[in-house]
C-alpha cells in the first residue's frame, strides 16, 4: 500500500484544528467554574445573610405579605407597611428566612432612581420562578397618571435587583388593578387582579408573562358576600385575590374587604372547579385572633400548606398560619 504524503499545508491545518480544541476545552472549563464560582458566592452570600436572621414577625411592618419558597430559604416580600398610605414611595424590599420566625433584611430589591413614572402606591408584590428567572409583580401608582396599574420586572435572583420589563404596565391605564396573581389552568397562565370598584377578574397571559393574550373577564365581586361595608369614600375593596383548592376538589378564591369589624377575609367558589365557572360568595367571614387580611397560600418545606397575610390592619405584621377546611366545607385558619 502506498503511503500518503502529508504536506506542510494539511500538518498547519491539523495542529491549527488541535489547539482550536484545546482552547475550547479550555473555554468550556474556564465557564464551567466561573458559573460553579458564581454559584458558590451566591451560595456564600445567602448563608451570610441568614446569619444576620435576628429579626421577630413582630418586628416587620408590611401589608400584603407574599412568600418564595426555595432551596431551603424563604423569602418575604411585601408592602412597606409604614409608608403605605403617607404619600410617595420609591422602593420595594425583601427578608429572608430559613423557619419563617427568625428574619434578615430587609434588603432593596428595587429602588425607583427618578427615572421611572411611578412614585406612589407601591403595593402588594409578588415573585414568580420560570425558567431560572424571577418575575415580580408589582401594584403601583403615579402623580402622573389617575389609575394605579401593574408593573412587571424581573431578576435573575429572588434577592434582586429587579429592573422593569417595559416602561409602562401590564394593565391598561384606563383601569385602576391592583394585587395581581398568578394562577394555572390546563397549561395555561392567567394573571388575576382587583378591577378597583368593579370586582375580580382574570386574563389570559402569553408566554412571556409581560402582556394580555386574551380580554379580561370577571369572576365575581366581594358585594356579594353580604359582610363588606364601604371605605375610604364609599368603594368596596375587592382585595387580595389567592386560590386554594380544597380536599372535595372545590376551587376557591380569597379576597379580603372592610367589614363592620374590621378588614376581614372571606371566599368564593367556582361552580365547576375553574375561572370560567359562576362564582358565589360565601356569607361566612373567616375567621382571626385580629382584623387583618390580603391572604397568599404557599407550601412549606414540610409538605403542609401555609397561609400568611397581615394583622393587625392598623399595624400590620406577617402572620402564618395552617390552612384546612372544617366539616362543613368552611375555610379555617389553624395555628402553626
């Protein structure tokens, strides 16, 4: 057999393809660390802050409260409860915990520069995992537009920073929507908010979270529940929308309003166990040591499910409570 040649040109091109290998193993590696570096400092960091855990329930003043639950940690966002109501805001702000009873923060995850339209009204915050990035809606306002609306951003951390993804809201401006929540159908994501006066609704979102993919439709209005009084110059509150489903298969939403003894929570349930259903209020308050509400339900790292909201209204503290259902199909709120 006749052996081949090998010319200077193709011994280049083969030493030339060898070190191209090389330096892409070498890249690979190189990125490889740099993200296992990353991923240690983050680590570090989070350890660092549950180190300076040394804060009580009784020691944070927020409304709303709303849980993330993650990778043994979790984290508290919600509205700052001493600003509220006095006029401008420019900030939201988290606290981490590893047992939801000793807390670090709280920590800037979004800070307004004065660049951005909104100044007031920075409401009822909540933080979403999809696809390794977080999305965070957020209830605000502005002294530059009439209607308070929802704003989404985003972070590559739950402890931020989160930037805004558009400029505007989600919501048109000619609505006022507040306390926006995420909920899953049959594989299909809708965003459901207070429509001011008007009641619940719900929207059918794209795949990006970030827009309308369908028109908004009511479920139901707090009214009929038969317990909510008027407020705040004769609006009734449809507030805090959150989902739970029940051992029967029920689907229910929460609200809270103001009632003759106080800001109170309260349910409706869906006819047929979906958002399209008919929706009826249930006459029955549920029921607390305090006045208090804007509920959200998460699982804890024990498998058991979790409902925080704040209590008192006057003076607002995160309460955590066990969520179940007596004989009767009643919610109830049960003691950890």
């Amino acid at each position: 057999m006749k052996k081949q040649k090998i010319t200077a040109k193709a011994m280049s091109l083969f030493l030339a393809f060898l070190l191209a290998a090389g330096l892409t193993a070498c890249q690979s590696e190189n990125t490889e660390n740099q993200n296992a570096g990353t991923e240690n400092q983050q680590e570090d960091e989070k350890d660092s802050i549950l180190d300076e855990a040394t804060l009580t329930c009784d020691d944070i003043s927020i409304r709303d409260p709303y849980v993330l639950a993650e990778d043994g940690i979790y984290y508290l966002y919600g509205t700052d409860g001493d600003t509220a109501f006095s006029g401008e805001m420019d900030s939201f702000h988290v606290y981490a915990s590893e047992d939801l009873e000793n807390w670090a923060g709280p920590y800037t995850i979004y800070e307004n520069d004065g660049s951005f339209w909104a100044d007031s009204q920075y409401w009822a915050p909540e933080v979403y995992e999809k696809d390794g990035e977080y999305y965070f809606y957020g209830s605000m306002g502005g002294s530059s537009r009439e209607n308070k609306g929802i704003v989404l951003f985003k972070s590559d951390d739950p402890l931020g920073p989160f930037e805004p993804v558009t400029e505007d809201t989600i919501t048109p401006e000619d609505v006022d929507a507040i306390d926006a929540t995420l909920y899953e159908e049959d594989g299909t994501t809708y965003m459901v908010y207070s429509h001011g006066t008007e009641g619940i609704y719900a929207v059918e979102l794209n795949d990006a979270w970030d827009a309308y993919a369908g028109e908004p439709f009511k479920l139901f209005d707090v009214g009929g529940c038969g317990w909510a009084t008027e407020a705040f110059g004769g609006m009734v509150l449809n507030d805090g929308p959150c989902f739970y489903e029940t051992d029967s298969g029920k689907l229910i939403c929460l609200f809270s309003t103001m009632s003759d003894n106080g800001y109170k929570m309260g349910y409706a349930v869906s006819s047929d166990g979906t958002l399209n259903g008919e929706w009826t209020c249930s006459t029955e308050q549920i029921q607390t040591d305090t006045d208090g509400g804007h509920c959200m339900l998460f699982e804890d790292f024990d498998g058991n499910q979790v409902v925080a909201y704040h209590a008192p209204n006057e003076n607002s503290h995160p309460v955590f409570q066990y969520i179940s259902e007596d004989e009767s199909g009643n919610i109830i709120f049960t003691d950890r």
